[in-house]
C-alpha cells in the first residue's frame, strides 16, 4: 500500500487516569475526534473510553514517519515501566 507524502495530523488520545494510550494518523483532524469523542467506530479507543488529546500536531509526514509514528505507544510504555522502577 503507497501512502502519498501529504498533510496528515498525528496525535495520541488517553483516558481520564492518563493510563491507556493511542497514536493515530489521519488527513482530517477535527473529524477524527469527533469520532472518538463520540465513540462513533466500535474499536480500541471506544473499548477504553479514550477521548482526551494529550498531543497534536499537523505537517507533512512521510511514510516512515508514519511507520515510526505506530512505534510510539510501546516506546513510551518502555520508558514509563523504566522510571517506574
């Protein structure tokens, strides 16, 4: 699958307690979270009630960008499990 290099917003929603994570990729930002926000696609952030935006941004991304950018969430739990001992 060839994804364009185009404008895409990457952000990462949790839930209330900060305690479950999700990065997404998506070409329309504002209509992402009002998906999320009201649990309109039945998946993962609906299952753990996430709908709080702890981080956006939006500019060109590459498609290795995009690869790395779904690595994120293990790299941050890597880094809160070794802090935490």
């Amino acid at each position: 699958m060839s994804i364009p290099n185009r404008q895409y917003s990457v952000y990462i929603v949790t839930n209330v307690n900060n305690k479950i994570l999700y990065t997404g990729v998506t070409s329309n930002l504002e209509h992402r979270s009002y998906e999320h926000k009201n649990k309109l696609l039945k998946g993962f952030t609906a299952k753990y009630n996430l709908n709080k935006y702890e981080y956006r941004i939006q500019r060109f991304v590459t498609r290795l960008e995009i690869k790395n950018i779904y690595c994120l969430p293990r790299l941050l739990r890597r880094l809160s499990l070794a802090s935490s001992r």
